[in-house]
C-alpha cells in the first residue's frame, strides 16, 4: 500500500470519527439553543473562515450564469436543507437513531442511480438494498414497536433525518452529472446559501447565545463544516468512489457510544435489530467492490 492510499485511509477515517459524532453533539448542544440559531451561528462562522479563499477562487475560475444557478441550487440541497432537515430531526428523535438512518444514504445512492442514471445494480446490490431498507424502515417505527408514551415526536424526528438524506442523496447524484464544477466553491456556496436561507428563522427565533453553545457551535463549524469536508474531498480524491463509501459506515461507530455516555439514551433490541440489517444490507452491496492491491 503507498503513501498517498495510507493517507487517504486516514484522512477518511478521520471524517468517520468528525461527522460520527456530530449527532450526540447537535443533540447535547440543543439543551442551550435553538435548531435554526445552531445553524446560522455555524454558517456564519464557517464562512468568515473561508471568505478570503473564496473570493480568489471565485475571480481565478469566474464561473458563468449557468454554473453560478447549478452552485446556488447544489448548495442549497447540500446545506440548509439536509442540515435543516437533519437539526430538526436530532431535536425531536434521539442521536442513535439519527446516526443509523443516516449511513444508508450510499445505497440510496446505488438505487438513486439505477433509477436516474441507469446504472447497472448487482443481485447482491438488490438484496441489499432490501435488506437497508427494512432496518431503516424499523429503526423510524422503533418508538411503536417500544411503546413509548409519547411517540409522536420520535417518528417525525425519523422521518426528518431520513427526508434529510435523501436531500444529500439527490445532492450526491446530480454532483455525478455537475462533476466540472469546482468542490471547494461548492463547499463556500453552501455555507453562504446556509446562511442567506436560515437568517429568516434565525430572527423569528430570536433566541440568545449562550456561551454553553458555543463548544458545540464551534465543533460543528471547524470541525464538521472545515476539517471534515477537506478531509473527505482529500480522501474521496485519491482512492476508488465506491471504496470511500465504506468510511461512511463506520459512523454509528463512534456516534453510538457517545450518544450512551453523554446522553443516557438506551440501546435496545428493536435498534439492535434493525441496525443488524442496515449494516448486513450495506455490507452485501460492498460485496461488489474488486479486490484491492
């Protein structure tokens, strides 16, 4: 294995770690704050931090109409709706859930594909996609199947983050057919169309900063927003598409520990259950992946 895929490995690994436990964060981080304020103070902090590239970026490439609507349009599915979507979900749902839902988004994308871009899906692809999709389809109900006395915000918090991933899965998709268009302007575009769209709420929110906020604002703003994105797109750029995808499922990994340690939620069979056939579904789609060297 040379230097450049051994820091590749890293750089995602590092991603699986940084956007693992994010959702325990963003969950911890609302008993101080509002999902839209949370949002406007990370946009605004990630963008301040890339302001200045940008702009030379921007005069360096000088992108035409057509490719400024296909930035503004990628962005917003990218930023204020998926991250909108998601915030909200965590609010109402818990961490572990969250995090489970949101690793199927690679299979989405296999069958997103397959329906959109007519690619060609594998028997085990089909299998496993199945089997995805009825863990996520039992991780959503869980609350029923638990009897909670109040199940109401659960499931709508499920349902949320899933409806967040498929903004990220249509995202994904149309960067395949967008694929002249510059990452790092896309990832600026995001924070400033994030900003722009989540103002508004911002200020019906009118909710007070606290400075118990502030360590998981800036977490997800350096952190998640920054380091993370440039060590996926460092990583996504040196090894195989479809090998990079398998970091993604590392995730719960760390976000399941987390959420137990810093948020007493609870494991239980019924999430046993249907994250057994999440991660059995990815794993029989990786199955298609050659042998590396």
């Amino acid at each position: 294995m040379n230097k450049e895929r051994k820091l590749a490995y890293l750089a995602l690994l590092a991603t699986a770690i940084l956007w693992g436990i994010a959702p325990p964060i963003i969950k911890y981080t609302f008993s101080f704050i509002t999902p839209f304020s949370f949002l406007f103070y990370r946009f605004l902090i990630a963008f301040g931090l890339v302001f200045f590239p940008f702009i030379l970026r921007l005069k360096k490439f000088k992108p035409g109409k057509k490719d400024l609507g296909s930035y503004f349009f990628l962005a917003f599915l990218c930023a204020p709706l998926n991250l909108g979507l998601l915030f909200l979900g965590i609010q109402r749902t818990t961490a572990i859930d969250a995090s489970l839902i949101s690793i199927i988004s690679p299979v989405l994308i296999i069958l997103g594909g397959a329906f959109f871009l007519k690619e060609q899906v594998t028997k085990n692809e089909r299998i496993g996609i199945g089997l995805a999709l009825s863990g996520t389809f039992l991780t959503i109900i869980q609350p029923m199947l638990e009897r909670k006395a109040d199940i109401g915000p659960n499931i709508i918090g499920n349902l949320l983050v899933l409806l967040g991933t498929f903004s990220w899965v249509v995202f994904s998709l149309l960067i395949k057919k967008k694929h002249r268009l510059d990452p790092f302007l896309l990832t600026c575009f995001s924070y400033l169309v994030g900003l722009i769209c989540v103002f508004p709420f911002f200020l019906i929110e009118k909710a007070s900063l606290s400075s118990l906020a502030l360590p998981g604002i800036l977490y997800m703003a350096i952190f998640c927003s920054v380091f993370a994105n440039f060590f996926y797109v460092f990583g996504f750029s040196k090894i195989e598409a479809s090998e990079a995808t398998v970091f993604t499922y590392l995730q719960p990994v760390f976000s399941v520990p987390l959420s137990v340690l810093l948020l007493n939620e609870k494991i239980t069979p019924a999430f046993v259950f249907g994250a057994t056939l999440i991660m059995l579904g990815v794993f029989i789609c990786e199955l298609r992946l050659p042998a590396r060297h």
